[in-house]
C-alpha cells in the first residue's frame, strides 16, 4: 500500500485498509466512531499522513460508509428504523457470501430459544447475563471471550432480539442471574467482573470493559463462589452430602453395626486391637 505515503485520507485508502484481514470482523457491528479511529490509526502506520485526524477520517466516512461500494451496510432495529452511527461490516465480493450464508442460518432458529439461557440461577426481574457469538466458541479453544453485563426487565432479551436481526449468527445466551432489583444487580455484575479481573482474563482490547476471556463453567464456578452463598442457593458442603448418603442406608443395617463403632473405630477397620 505505498500509495498511503503522504498521502490525505480519502474513500481509496478506506476500500484498502478494509480489505485487509483482521481489521473488522464479518457480520460485526460497529459504530461510526469506532470505524473512524481504527480507520485512523492504521492509515497512519501503514505510512499515511502521521497527521491526519479522526476528524478528517470521520468526514470521508460520513458520506462513504452509505455508497455501494462500502463494505459496510447500514443496521436497522427490529421496527426497520435506521440505528444512528451503527454499520455492519459485510465485507467485499466473496466475504459478502459467507455473511449471507451467516444470516440465512440464523434466521431458520427459533426466537422462542434464543430467548432462553443454557444456565439459569435465581429469580428476579432484573438480571446479569453472559453470551458470547457461536463462532468464539469454536475459535478461541476452550476459553472464548464473553460479555458478562446486566439488565432490567426483559432488557437483555429484547437486546437479543436486535441482535437476531443485525448479527450474522445467532449468539448463545450463556447464563441467566435473576435478580430482585437494580442494585444487586449491579452488585453481582461488579463481583462477577472483579472474579475474572483479578485472574487476569478481561480483555482489554474491545471496545467496552465487560468482555472478558472464559467458558462457561468458569462463570458457573464464580457465581458458586462468590454469588450463590449470598443468595442462600449455596451448593450443600460435605455434612449436607454425608447426610444425604446416610438416608440412603437402610435401619436394618444400621442396626447391625456394633454400639462401639464410634469409640474403637479403628479396630474395626483396621484390626487394631489397641
């Protein structure tokens, strides 16, 4: 790309940079702003003008982002109103197949699923909830990284439903905290968003600082730790799980165990005649 040298930002320096793969995820949705300062940074250390600004990048884009020969379409909500400063990125020629081929997929789901979480734990109107895209979850290994935010009333799910209509694929709704109100809520997103944190696995190079590297399980294993004993929905300890095992034995065995058992335990076990 040697023609960047010196050279002011305008519509061709944008069809390049955005070719280049890894720039823009397929099928993501982006701000205006976003688009600007990625555009920006990596005009410049591609040997653009060091002095270009967003202002200037934002200027192009404003009228370029709506011409055909974008690689970015405009995203409307479920009404089919335009969303201010929000593109999706569909890319050029034989990447606008593979998004379409995305979309149709996730179109033949079922709304009624999408809605429902693969964990739920507690009640309440209010929530924190964790989802990530399919594709993640296939990329990354075992970790992936998720989004771990909360909500009000139905206000995840109908986030959802947008982003039925403007992702390319379906996202997974990963896990359900019912909540009472807004304020635990907020209480148990901030524990949840600290667990992850201080073990190093947020991800600091998206846009937001809620995304953090992990699998389900973890988040399961968290909300047992620092959520659910708060809750009163603690797993049982070892008493509870000892206990239940003893109901399980039947009187007439119980009966047949010497009176002594307790105090001279080791002898029968072991034999120990001490």
């Amino acid at each position: 790309m040697d023609f960047l040298m010196e050279e002011p930002f305008g519509a061709e320096a944008a069809r390049e940079l955005c070719r280049i793969p890894g720039i823009f995820e397929l099928g993501r949705i982006y701000r205006r702003e976003q688009i600007s300062t990625t555009l920006q940074s990596r005009f410049v250390e591609r040997g653009g003008n060091e002095h270009t600004s967003k202002h200037a990048v934002a200027t192009v884009l404003k009228k370029w982002l709506r011409q055909d020969s974008s690689p970015f379409e405009k995203v409307c909500d479920t009404q089919g109103r335009e969303m201010r400063g929000r593109y999706r990125f569909i890319g050029y020629d034989d990447q606008r197949g593979a998004f379409e081929r995305l979309r149709d997929t996730a179109q033949g789901d079922s709304t009624e699923d999408l809605l429902k979480p693969e964990r739920e734990y507690g009640d309440g109107p209010y929530e924190v909830y964790a989802w990530c895209l399919p594709r993640y979850r296939k990329g990354y290994g075992d970790r992936c990284p998720i989004k771990i935010g909360r909500a009000g009333p139905d206000g995840f799910r109908r986030r959802l439903r947008d982003f039925w209509e403007n992702l390319p694929e379906r996202p997974s709704y990963l896990v359900r905290i019912g909540c009472p109100d807004e304020a635990e809520a907020r209480r148990r997103e901030t524990l949840l968003h600290a667990w992850f944190q201080t073990r190093g696995q947020r991800i600091d190079d998206v846009p937001g600082h809620a995304w953090f590297l992990a699998t389900p399980s973890e988040i399961e294993d968290a909300i047992r730790a620092i959520i659910e004993p708060a809750m009163g929905t603690n797993t049982p300890g070892i008493e509870a799980e000892i206990a239940d095992i003893f109901e399980d034995i039947p009187v007439k065995d119980w009966e047949s165990l010497p009176e002594d058992l307790t105090d001279r335990l080791d002898h029968y076990l072991y034999g120990d005649e001490s």
